[in-house]
C-alpha cells in the first residue's frame, strides 16, 4: 500500500481536529496501515513546532505541559522531535539553548506496534495544534551568572520528593537538593550585584507546578518583588513569567528553588510530628503550610528589600524599576489578581510560618 496526500490528510482530520477517542483511533489506524506516511507526519510535526515557536512557547514550555498533561512517552517524543528540528533553527539566545540541553535525554520510545506508536503521535498533535498564544519573551542584557543545569536537576530532585509517599525518601532528595545548593549558593551568584546595569529588562518564565501551585506562586512573587523584579503567574499552563534584569532574574531563580527545597525540608518534618500525634489531614496540612510558608516569607523578603541605600544609587534602582514595570506592562496589560484558597488548617499554618522564620533568606548582598 503507498501513501497518498488523501491517505494522511484522512488520517489528520479524523484525528487532530475531532476531540473523540474514536477519531483518535482512526487516524491512528490509518497511519500505522501505511508505513511511507511516517515522513509525512514527521514533517507535520515540524510544522507544529514551529507554530508553537512563533506563538511565543519556549521548549521548558512545552516539556513541563506534556508531561502534566500526557505521559512519560508523549514527552520523550517531544524531545526528540524539538532536538530534530533544532538544527534548522535560528539562534534564539542562551537560555533556549540551555533549556535544548536540558531536555530529556531518553531515546525516543519508537519501539512496540505502529497503532500505539501512532496513537502517542497523534496525541502530542492534537496537544501541540491547541496550543494558545503566549508573550513573547526577550532575553535580558547581561553575561551569565549561574549554571542551569544546576537548577533543572534541583528541581528534578524537588518533583520527585514531592511524588513520593515515602519521608525517608523524601528526605534524603530534599537533603540532596540542599547539597547541590550548598555547592551553587544563592550568594555566590550575588557577588556581582553591583556591577553596570544592562540596556533593558528581560524576561523568563518559572515553572510552578502542581501540587499546591498556587501558595509556590504567592513565593514566587515575594522573591521577585524583593529581587527588583515582577511575576505574573499563567496557573492553566503551571509557570510564572518573571520580569527583570539578568542579574535579579538570575537571583530570583536561585533563590526561590532555594525556598522551596527549605520549605519542603521543613513540612517533611513538620508532617512527621503531626502523624506521630495521629493526624492524617495531610493534603490540607501541607496546603495550609506552604500558604503560611509564603507568606511569612514575603514579609522577611519585603523587610530586607527596604534596607538603606546611599543617595547615588536611588536613582539607579528608581530608573531600573520603571523600566521593568514598564517592560512588564507591556508584556501583560491586563491582569487579574486572584484570593488564595484551601488555607484551613490552623497546625499547618503555624508551622509554615516558624519554618518561614527559620528559613534563609538572604535575597542580596547589602548594598555599599
């Protein structure tokens, strides 16, 4: 059987633009019965990467919804399928190039048969087709401070405590975790915070990912607020995007997965003493927590953040924050603000805020 254009547009209407599973399993049936169509649906799926780029999507984006929203398979496909069109691509500045490095490194899984092969294809597409339109983000001026890969396996070790069931498991990711950021301090990457300022403002998106999204962006915004910065949280596709200068969205980035790797290492604890006590509300323990955790913190950040400055530097940090309120405003001019909720358990939110008192939060050096 030879592949027809009829053939493989059959196959993509019936799959990519009907919601059903039976449209699914149609389009799916249809490739797998013909092996020439797969250049074809490589090639479609060029063709959606490429929207998705000019839509404003990074490939973090994209890594960190496939893998909310599908599967560990559907992932490694996309990583396959962004590393092979990379090459033809133009250059997009250094943090796209990291986030390239940093994708998943599995081969892709194009073992078993050719309908579920198809099946997970057709899957990603339909994800990729649906795709909104984002910001476009422009990177800040300024050299780089900071290793990223350091911080991608900081947050893998984070996911995966968060995952697990087990305290003594996550325990000793979170132990590791901190290990890691001993190694690459937030201070080491302070040391050059008096340097020139660069041209303009940049921008950079965070992932701030289930579970408890909501409480780790109120964290996110305390840190940016008191590095110099603004966020602006996306809660449907589980990231922040962070407006600054390269130095501040350096620090940011550091020191909110600092908090976080504190936070988690304090409620680990925490828990453990209120289930020898015999409580079981966990989910609501730890909501409560992390809120409170929050919280306490952005006071502390906002406290530290007022500390004098000598009369030559005002004007420095006034024009630099009328730049990124300006360049933020530009990037989202309407924004809505949103009440945090599932706050309701009063031991939870005791002991997120003695573990926000407890945490460092030494955001930047102090200023001459």
């Amino acid at each position: 059987m030879s592949s027809t254009p009829s053939t493989v547009e059959s196959a993509f209407r019936a799959a990519l633009y009907d919601d059903t599973d039976t449209a699914l399993d149609t389009g799916a049936s249809l490739l797998a019965a013909d092996p020439t169509a797969d250049a074809e649906l490589d090639r479609r799926g060029e063709e959606f990467l490429a929207a998705a780029w000019r839509r404003g999507w990074q490939p973090a984006d994209l890594v960190r919804l496939v893998r909310r929203d599908l599967e560990d398979t559907h992932v490694r496909l996309l990583a396959a399928l962004i590393r092979a069109q990379a090459p033809h691509d133009r250059a997009r500045g250094r943090r796209w190039s990291a986030q390239l490095e940093e994708l998943p490194t599995e081969p892709s899984p194009r073992t078993g048969d050719r309908f579920s092969h198809a099946t997970a294809v057709l899957e990603l597409y339909r994800l990729l087709l649906r795709l909104p339109t984002l910001e476009p983000l422009q990177e800040a001026s300024g050299r780089p401070r900071s290793d990223s890969r350091v911080l991608t396996r900081i947050r893998a070790l984070l996911a995966k405590a968060e995952a697990t069931g087990f305290p003594e498991e996550a325990e000793a990711l979170t132990a590791k975790a901190q290990e890691l950021m001993a190694r690459h301090s937030v201070d080491e990457a302070l040391l050059d915070a008096a340097a020139p300022a660069p041209d303009a403002p940049g921008a950079r998106r965070i992932g701030v990912e289930p579970p408890y999204e909501q409480a780790k962006a109120v964290l996110l915004d305390a840190v940016a607020g008191a590095n110099h910065c603004r966020a602006v949280w996306n809660e449907p596709f589980c990231f922040s995007t962070v407006v600054g200068f390269e130095g501040d969205l350096e620090v940011v980035e550091l020191l909110y997965t600092s908090l976080l790797v504190q936070a988690r290492t304090a409620m680990t604890k925490a828990e453990a003493a209120q289930r020898a006590g015999g409580r079981r509300r966990t989910k609501s323990f730890r909501q409560s927590f992390l809120a409170a955790y929050a919280h306490r913190v952005g006071t502390r950040l906002t406290a530290a953040a007022a500390t004098p400055v000598t009369a030559d530097l005002l004007p420095v940090l006034a024009s630099r924050e009328v730049a990124v309120t300006a360049a933020t405003d530009r990037l989202f001019p309407r924004t809505t603000t949103t009440r945090l909720r599932g706050v309701t358990d009063e031991a939870g939110w005791t002991e997120g805020a003695e573990a926000a008192d407890r945490a460092q939060v030494h955001s930047r050096p102090h200023l001459p």
